[in-house]
C-alpha cells in the first residue's frame, strides 16, 4: 500500500514537472493546490481558469445533422461547422459577428 502511494506521488511530481497545465487542470477543484500557484505563477493561473472554463461552455458531443432542417453538417478550413443545406452555423471558434455575440446551438468549439 504504501509502496502504491509512492508511484501516484511520483507520477503526479512528474506531471506536474513535465505538464503543469494538465497538473493544474486536474487539479481546478483542489483549494490548496490552486491557492498555491496563484501565489507562484498568476498567469500561469489565469490560464488554467480559462482553459477550465472554456472546457466547460464548449459542447463535446459530435454532430451530424442540423437542429433546423436535419440537413448534413460540414466543417470548413478554419474550423466552423454549419448546415450545407441551411447554412446555418452549429459550432465556430468565434462567439462573435460584426461586434455582436452570437448564439450557437452546439456551444463553441
């Protein structure tokens, strides 16, 4: 048992040395170790937070036909997935147009 102890100790060291985003990520919901790095790196910080947070607006789930006319769903170059029939926009990268936020069935990617 405590042999075990010391591989996750290890392997957490070794994530946090080698990956400290990922370290932080799978750690968001740990009070200690957050207030930790605020102290250590605030930008490092800042950044986990909006990784976290974009990681919990965005829709994961992989669609394929559009919520209006059941028409397919196509991706284009930069990313965007819209209805080839309807052309209407599923899922961007961008949560905005000409300034004004737009509204996205699926979330933003």
């Amino acid at each position: 048992m405590n042999c075990a102890l010391g591989n996750f100790i290890d392997d957490d060291l070794k994530l946090r040395l080698e990956n400290p985003t990922k370290y932080y990520l799978n750690h968001i919901h740990d009070e200690e170790i957050m207030i930790e790095l605020i102290r250590e790196d605030p930008y490092l910080f800042q950044h986990v937070i909006r990784l976290d947070f974009i990681n919990k607006i965005s829709n994961h789930d992989n669609i394929h036909q559009c919520p209006e006319c059941r028409g397919s769903i196509i991706k284009d170059e930069s990313g965007e997935e819209y209805c080839e029939t309807c052309g209407l926009v599923t899922r961007t990268h961008i949560p905005y147009v000409a300034g004004e936020m737009i509204s996205l069935p699926f979330g933003l990617k």
